[in-house]
C-alpha cells in the first residue's frame, strides 16, 4: 500500500466552494440537453409512440429513483469519484473500480458520438465536417475547462440557456397544432407479438425503445462528480441533481407529446432533427431557422459537460491509484490537466470512425452497468452502514433504489435487442479494463479502504491549509 503525504496531494487539488446548486443544476441540464434535440426520437420508429412513451415512463422513473439514492449518497459521501466513491466504501476496491470503470466508458465515449453529431450540424450549417472539426471542437473547449472550474461551469450554464430557449419556444410554437390522432398514425405490424394501435410493434418495441427513452436523461446521474467543488456538497449536491432531474422530465415531455402530436409520429420517428422537422411542417420555418442553429447549442452543451465529468472521475480514479497517478496532476489553476487532455485525444480518435450511433449504443450500455452497481451500492450502505452520517435521505429507502436497480438491468438488455454489436463491444472493453485492476492496478492503490483514503485526504489536506 502507497501513502499519501502532503506533497502528492498538493500536485491533486480541485478549487473547492466555486460551485453553488444553482449551477450545480445547470451542470446537470447541460449534461443532457442534447438528447431532446435528437437520437431519443428513433425510439418511436422501434415502438410507435405508445411504446415509446411507456419507454420513456419506464426511463424517468428509473433516473427518478436512481438520483434520489444519489442524493443520499453524495450528501454523505461528497467525493470527486461520486458513484466510483460510493461503490469503494461498501463493496471495496474492486467493487469502487468497477463501477467507476463503468461510469468511465459511458463518459469517455458520450463524448465522441456527440462531436460525430456535432459535425453534421456544422455540416448542414456552412458545409465543413469530419475530423478537422471534430479536433477544433475538442480542443476549444478542453481549453475552456482548462481555464478553471467556474468558468467551465458557468460557460455551460449560459449555452444549456440557449438549448433550453428553443425547447420551450418550439413548444409554445407547436401547441395550438397539437391533436392526438397524429401520434398513433404508424400502422400496427401483423408479425409483433401484441401490436395494436397504441403499440404497432408490439411488446418487443418497448424493449428495444429503453436506449432511446434513456438519452432523454443519459448522464444527470453525473452531478456529484463536482462534490468537491461545490459550496456546500451536504446540500447542493443534492438539491442540484435532483432540481436538474426535474426539469430535464418536463421538457422531455414537452417534446414527446408535442413534436409528434402536431406533426406526425411517422415523421418523428424517422427525423434526423426533430424540432426543425416538426416546426417546418406546422408552418413555422424563420423558428425552425432559429432552433437549427441553437440545436448546435445543445449538442456543444453536452459535449462540453461530460468533457467535465470524464474528467472529475479520471481524476478521482487516478489519485486512488485505480489509474496511472499522472492522470491526477492539477495545475495552478487546480484543474486535471492531463485527466482532460488524454481522454480527450482517444475520444478523437474514436470519433474518426463516424459510427455516432454505435459509439452512443456502447455509451448506454456503460451507463445501464454504472446504475445497477450504483442502486446496488445505495442498497448495501442502507444496510451494513446504518451509522453513516446522511444530510439528505432518499424518499423510499431501498425500495426506490432497488427500483432503478431492476430497471437498469432491464435497460441493459434493451440494448441488445437493439444493438447486439453495441453489447458486446462495451462488455468486451469493460472486461479489459477488469483485467487491468485485477492483475496491474489493485497493487497500486493509495489505500486500502474508502475510509483511509478520505482520512489521509483529510490530515494532508489539514497539514496544506497550516503550511
């Protein structure tokens, strides 16, 4: 076991107390807006719009439950690594890795696919694409987040205010165009088992919707891993995910009813720009021009939070010795210089294969893995930790997180009803990735357990502050 003394975590620190739950909650927003501008959609293709609202139902109260627990969690353990944090104290080293591992593969690859979707919005704008953008893009905005945390922070907040304006404008465009019948115009499939109007593919199409109703609140659950620069973590943790969690569900039913109850669900869910599509076909083409081009805000939102957030969790994992210790190294402006740069460069690389939908699909299934052992973790601190000191405490109990713990898992296998290439390509990354703490990392840990590397975290801290 290595030790941590005082210099090694004065080359590992964060700018606490910079964020407070407002922007907290923006983090959030920003980490998610872009799934309502597009992807999420093609779930009505796989079920029709009955079976992709049950989805979508399923979905919310899945994130519904799983950031109650992680509330709870992050309140009492405010940590960097959050879910990697909170699977350490009750499962362990490994346990805390490979849920962290999890976590790691849907946050390096989210990026990826967004920058593949970004460059076709450049695309349709002023006629560039491929990987000169995609580099342009990474690049800006790792500089961005290199320049320090409130500025990160409070540049997402200002460009998710732009994705969030053409959201609520589109909708008060499209609701005197509302009428129910467009939403069940597919026709039923005579080969689904249970197709009907309400659900033309059947029981089978629900299944394969679950990725899709996912994107609509894919990464909210990664509001804790800026705990330790939060003002008050007990507190703003907490109110921060949880108030991002709720308006991320109104506006997702903003556009599940309204974009194919005022156009058609048909049109909807083919539509590689679902606003733009449902705006023009309502008659309302200058607003369509407007949310075309803040649809770019969107995508640029996410990108730019989950940049942050890969980030935060390279950095927790790398102090722990989970990963190789340069990966923590912050710099003056108490940043994680090389936990941003490296990633970064692979998600490039990565995004050079166009395969955004692939890329995505392989995002889900990392997240589906991360919220089952995180619910679990939530399970098992309720039960052996009793004595845990918790701010906030998750309505419920283990009932809602043994909730999103069913849930999640039947979401992952959703994914391999869509996709089985997706399946098997994260299960095949995530086992070597396992591979390397079982026979490489394990030896390299600054502690043993959670706890002695929060209270060696605490004295050097202490002995920092007095130097």
């Amino acid at each position: 076991m290595k030790t941590l003394d005082k210099d090694y975590l004065a080359k590992r620190q964060l700018k606490k107390g910079t964020a407070g739950w407002l922007l907290l909650t923006g983090l959030g927003i920003s980490y998610v807006i872009s799934g309502d501008f597009a992807g999420w959609n093609f779930g009505i293709g796989e079920a029709g719009w009955g079976g992709f609202a049950i989805a979508a139902a399923l979905m919310a109260l899945m994130y519904f439950c799983l950031v109650l627990s992680l509330a709870e969690m992050s309140a009492a353990i405010p940590a960097a690594g959050g879910g990697y944090s909170f699977a350490r104290q009750v499962m362990g080293p490994a346990g805390g890795y490979l849920t962290g591992l999890a976590i790691l593969i849907e946050y390096a690859l989210a990026p990826a696919a967004i920058v593949i979707f970004i460059g076709s919005a450049v695309e349709a704008l002023i006629g560039i694409n491929g990987p000169l953008v995609y580099a342009i893009f990474y690049a800006v905005f790792i500089a961005i987040h290199l320049l320090g945390v409130g500025e990160a922070l409070k540049s997402m907040l200002i460009i998710s205010g732009f994705a969030v304006f053409a959201i609520i404008a589109t909708a008060f465009a499209l609701l005197g165009d509302f009428n129910v019948t467009n939403l069940f115009d597919i026709k039923a499939s005579v080969d689904a088992v249970g197709a009907n109007e309400f659900l033309p593919f059947g029981w089978y199409g629900v299944w394969a919707a679950l990725p899709f109703a996912m994107w609509l609140f894919l990464a909210v659950e990664g509001v804790p891993l800026a705990a330790e620069e939060a003002k008050n973590p007990a507190k703003d943790v907490p109110k921060g995910i949880i108030a991002a969690m709720v308006f991320l569900f109104f506006t997702a039913v903003l556009v599940l009813f309204l974009l194919a109850g005022s156009s058609s669900a048909s049109m909807i869910g083919k539509s590689a720009v679902p606003l733009v599509d449902a705006l023009n076909a309502t008659g309302n083409s200058t607003l369509a021009t407007v949310v075309n081009v803040l649809g770019l805000a969107g995508l640029i939102a996410s990108f730019f939070s989950i940049i942050f957030g890969y980030s935060r969790l390279i950095f927790a994992l790398s102090r722990a010795g989970y990963l190789p210790k340069f990966l923590s190294l912050t710099s003056k402006r108490k940043t994680p210089t090389w936990a941003l740069i490296i990633p970064g460069i692979l998600g490039f690389f990565a995004s050079l294969s166009g395969e955004g939908d692939l890329i995505l699909a392989m995002a889900v299934v990392g997240a589906t893995i991360s919220y089952a052992l995180m619910s679990l973790s939530h399970i098992l601190l309720r039960v052996k930790r009793k004595d845990l000191n918790r701010p906030y405490k998750t309505p419920g109990g283990i009932v809602t997180s043994s909730i999103s713990l069913i849930l999640s898992l039947v979401a992952l296998t959703g994914v391999y009803a869509f996709d089985p290439r997706a399946f098997n390509y994260t299960l095949i990354i995530y086992a070597m990735g396992a591979l390397y703490y079982f026979f490489y990392s394990k030896n390299s840990l600054v502690a043993k357990t959670a706890e002695e590397e929060f209270a060696m975290l605490e004295q050097a801290e202490s002995e920092l502050e007095a130097a």
